[in-house]
C-alpha cells in the first residue's frame, strides 16, 4: 500500500514499528533500572565529580526509590553527586554495575531528597553555582535515571556550563509510548512553568538557559508560550532557549513564536536534515515536516530565521552515537571551552539571528547550554 493512501493511524502504526527497529539497530546495551540511582561508595583516582539537581512530576517508585512513568500531582526534588569515570568515550555513557568500575562507569556517590525550599538553599550554596543555571528538558522514551546520567555526562564534558539541573516529565521509556508521551509532555507544561518561575524568583539566579530535546522541546515552548500568556515577562528576560532536534510541527512552532514574541535572547535551532528519529516522527504526524529537520541550504528556510528572530544551526557534522543522529546534542558540551559566547560579540544579540554551519573541525564550535558562539553564517 502507498503511504498516499494510508490513514494516518496507518501511518503511525508504520512509524512506530520502524522507530523500534531504528532505535534497535541503534545499539544493544540494556537499559539501567533504577538500582543505578543508589550512591555508592568507591575509589576514585581522579577528583572528576559533577552535582546535579534534579526535579520531576513523575510517581515515585518503592523499588530502589527510583520514579516511573505515571503522572504525580506534585514535584519532587533531589540532589545527586556522580563521579566522572577518567576512560570515557565521547558522549557514550557506561552505567554502574553492581561492582561499580571509576575508571569507566558514572556512578552516584550521592543523593539527597529535598524539600522545595532545602532544593533552592542547596542549589545557591553550591560551589558550581555563579548566578547561571542550565534545565536540561529530556524527549521522548527517557527514563528518570537515563535522563539523570545524561545530564551529568553533558555537565561533565562541558566544563562549564552553570549548575546543571535536570526536569524528567513523564515518559513511558518506551519505543511505543510516542502518544503516550506526547500526552504526557503536554501535561507537564505547568510542572516545568512552575519550575521556571520558582528559579526566576530567587535573586541570585540571574541566568536560565534551558535545553529541550527532541518531544522535550516542544515541552519546554510550551511552558515559555505559558509563561508569556501569564505575563511573566520577568521570568522570560532571565531565559535562554535552546531547542535540539526539536520534534515539533513546523506550524506548530511558528504559532508557538507568535504567542511569545521576540525574546530578548534568541531562541537558537539545533538542527539536522539526517536525523532518522524526527523522520520516523515526521511520519507519525501524517508526513508534516519536523522543527529539528530545517534544511538551512534552503532560502526560504534562511529567510525565515531573519523573520522569525532566531538561530538555526545546522549540527549534521556533529558525531551521533544512537545511530539515528537523533542525540548529537549530547557531543556538542565536550567543545565548550573553544566556545566565544555571542554575549562578548553584541549586546543585543542580533547578529547572531539566522542560519549557520556547525563545524567540528574548525573553530565554530559550541556547547548546549552555552550556545551562541563564533559561528560560519550563510
């Protein structure tokens, strides 16, 4: 049957079964349960260790005090401490055994369950913290611990990247669960509203970068249009939004971006016309063209970034290691320290509005949380 005369839940049927077989050939590591998130005590030959702060709205497990994929009516806050194995690769993440091995694997020497107030005390007492925090925002088929280590691996690789913090909404961590998650994202928008406006209020925070990824961006423009229609114009002058692979409708976005208007920072694109996992969603959503799959060779696609005020940048060069080039986001934190902050090159941020190349190989380099830099404009 053509995919013309499919139906579209023909066509999410078809999509889901070929993201499952995507996400298969992708790798073969099991996924960690939550015994992972239990601290242990180790040797360390290096002093490498990162703090994570940790919000979520999802149920809270008595197994491991690990968290699910139900829906809580309220957030519950943690603080983590890992150790940052010396033999890494990339951003490939080796989870703890139960022998856990340093040298290799990230593991927890540390956690703390807080209350909300006890999160923000801790949070502005800590060594990393200078005024700049950085919410990482998972997407789709993340559990609470994978989301967990991922944020750790990418504050560990990028040297500097504010005092990380992780929000895990929902997801059913599974690779049918596209709708479900997709329902889920949507109910979490005032969770990480809520989370917004809690860091916007606290003096010392001057600086909020936030980084959604794939369903988690269209989460995290939800949560921003929000606050804009609430007119929490002072929560949004302290944001910075960087969406990677954004799995949003292309219509969607820009009706988002109506409602918001121009923020004082532009909101910045990751983006890459090879990724497998958007052309997988793409499919889901009746062949509607993906946020995440701009193609910045196009003008129209150029023209729009100058109309829209923001930053497309094309990040295809960048390594993947899921083998959909869905996560490159995760690599690009290991080039921060070569990152020349676009706050150094204008005040107002306006040169840096429209589309641009990502090059490894040269100086145009970039970390997510710290985005902006040096970049090759077309």
């Amino acid at each position: 049957m053509s995919l013309l005369y499919m139906s579209r839940f023909q066509r999410a049927i078809l999509g889901i079964a070929l993201l499952g077989g995507l996400v298969g050939l992708g790798g073969c590591t099991s996924r960690p349960d939550a015994a992972v998130l239990q601290p242990a005590t180790i040797v360390q030959k290096n002093d490498d260790q990162v703090t994570v702060f940790a919000v979520t709205n999802r149920n809270q497990l008595a197994d491991h005090g690990g968290f699910g994929s139900e829906w809580a009516n309220r957030l519950s806050y943690e603080r983590y401490g890992f150790s940052v194995p010396e033999s890494r690769k990339g951003s490939t993440i080796v989870y703890p055994t139960t022998k856990p091995d340093p040298s290799r694997q990230y593991v927890v020497t540390a956690r703390e369950e807080l209350t909300d107030q006890a999160f923000i005390d801790r949070m502005t007492r800590s060594a990393a913290f200078d005024g700049t925090v950085a919410v990482f925002v998972h997407g789709y088929n993340y559990s609470y611990q994978e989301a967990l280590f991922r944020t750790a691996q990418m504050a560990a690789d990028a040297d500097y990247i504010g005092l990380p913090i992780l929000f895990s909404w929902p997801s059913a961590a599974s690779v049918t669960g596209y709708v479900t998650d997709r329902d889920a994202a949507l109910y979490s928008r005032s969770e990480l509203d809520r989370l917004l406006r809690t860091l916007a209020a606290v003096p010392k925070v001057k600086r909020i970068v936030i980084l959604g990824h794939s369903m988690g961006g269209f989460l995290t423009m939800e949560a921003v249009r929000q606050l804009k229609l609430q007119g929490h114009s002072d929560v949004l002058k302290k944001m910075e939004v960087v969406l990677a692979a954004p799995d949003i409708d292309v219509d969607v976005f820009r009706a988002q971006l109506h409602d918001i208007g121009r923020m004082q920072t532009p909101i910045t694109l990751l983006v890459a016309k090879t990724d497998r996992a958007l052309a997988v969603s793409s499919l889901i959503g009746g062949e509607r063209p993906r946020v995440g799959l701009l193609d910045i060779d196009d003008p129209v696609v150029r023209k729009a970034a100058e109309t829209e005020h923001v930053r497309i940048i094309d990040i295809s060069s960048v390594e993947s290691n899921d083998g959909l080039g869905h996560d490159r986001f995760a690599t690009l934190a290991r080039f921060e320290k070569q990152l020349t902050l676009a706050e150094s090159q204008t005040k107002n941020g306006t040169s840096n509005i429209g589309a641009f190349v990502f090059d490894t190989a040269g100086a145009v380099v970039a970390s997510p949380f710290l985005l902006a830099g040096k970049l090759v404009r077309y």
